[in-house]
C-alpha cells in the first residue's frame, strides 16, 4: 500500500487540523465540521494528481484549447456518520462523483473494552471497474475500514481503490496495509503515534461523530 502524508510537508493543512485536536475550537460542531470538510478537499486535490485524464478539446468564447481532464468513473464512499463532513470536502472537488454509504460502528456486547465493528446499511452503484474512494476520518485499528471494504464486495471490483482519512493510528495504517490490496493508496492528514486501552487514537482529537453531531447513546 501507498501511504501519502499529508503533514510529511508544512502546509495550510497543518492549521486546520491544529483547530480539529484543540479542545477550546473543537466544541464548535460547526468549525469543526468544516474542518475536516477542507482537509477533504486538500486531501482530494492531492488524490486527483495519481486519477487517469483524458485529452479533451474545450471550446471557450474566443478559440479552444486542449484540456487533460479526470475520468468520470469515480465512486465516493463514506462511512456514517463522521464521514459526512468528510464526503462533502471530496464531493467539492469530485462533483461528478457516484456517491455511496455504508454505516460502521463499535458494539460493545459484553460491557466492557471489548467491541466488534458492526456493518448495517448499505446504498452504493456498481463499484464495477471505478475508482473507489473510500472515506472515514478516524483510522485507529482499521477494522472499519477492513470490515466495510469486505462488505463492499457485493457491488463489484474497482480498479482503483484510494482510501482517506484525517488521523490515523500507526497500528491501523499497518493493518489496512496487510488487508487491502496491494495497489491501495492511503491518503492522511496525520499519522499519530499509539492508541490507548480504549482503542481511540493518541493524541488524536476524540470522536469524531460526537464532535460533528452531538453525543449518542451506548448500545
């Protein structure tokens, strides 16, 4: 797998995700979604540079000129709920995209630490010969990631498989390495150093759903 870091290189990323962990900024839900909606649009506008293009030939009010342009075959994914304000920021950019999502959350069946991702809902096109780009910002064990992309399956294979996220946990980018397929690139805002007994990243910047929208309740 091909790991692409965002903040390997200072930019104006670094900011937004500076007010994302900060725990003062971070309760307002709405900078916060938007936030992780403009690391969505920086992360796409990197993705777009590995797409195919094709030649095309615009016209414009005074002549025409040659344009190399992505192809139109690209499939969003997001994984709800905190992959929404992620799916807007590439959905920015990727405007002519299909869209799909699939629900993934932790089940903690025995009211302890313990917990097993549980996949729902479903609603995507054919994922037949696309570009798949699958989205969730919190990458901590990858077993969402993975489980979702299991689930997937059903819908066709994709020629491209681009996966994105906001933070990850060394441990999860490992993991996803050793369960997609070779040619997946992961595109990341930030990779952190550990997570904690709970399985949440470190530093990282909580929970990224509570944070967008508001508590849930346990079940």
């Amino acid at each position: 797998m091909q790991v692409h870091h965002l903040l390997e290189q200072n930019s104006i990323a670094s900011k937004f995700l500076a007010e994302l962990r900060d725990v003062s900024i971070q309760k307002d839900r709405m900078r916060f979604r938007r936030n992780i909606q403009r690391l969505g649009e920086i992360l796409g506008y990197e993705l777009s540079k590995s797409l195919n293009f094709q030649e095309a030939e615009i016209k414009s009010p005074l002549g025409s000129a040659t344009m190399h342009l992505p192809d139109k075959d690209i499939v969003l994914c997001s994984i709800l709920r905190a992959g929404l304000p992620l799916h807007e920021g590439l959905l920015n950019y990727f405007d002519e995209a299909e869209n799909s999502f699939i629900s993934a959350y932790r089940h903690h069946p025995y009211d302890d630490e313990r917990f097993e991702i549980i996949v729902e809902y479903l609603a995507s096109p054919s994922l037949e010969g696309k570009t798949l780009i699958l989205a969730d910002p919190m990458l901590a064990t990858g077993r969402s990631f993975v489980n979702v992309f299991n689930a997937l399956q059903e819908m066709g294979k994709p020629k491209q498989i681009h996966l994105v996220s906001v933070i990850g946990a060394q441990e999860g980018v490992q993991y996803i390495a050793e369960n997609f397929p070779e040619a997946t690139k992961l595109w990341i805002a930030a990779i952190d150093e550990k997570l904690n007994d709970q399985d949440y990243i470190v530093p990282g910047l909580g929970d990224a759903g509570d944070l967008c929208y508001g508590e849930k309740a346990q079940h």
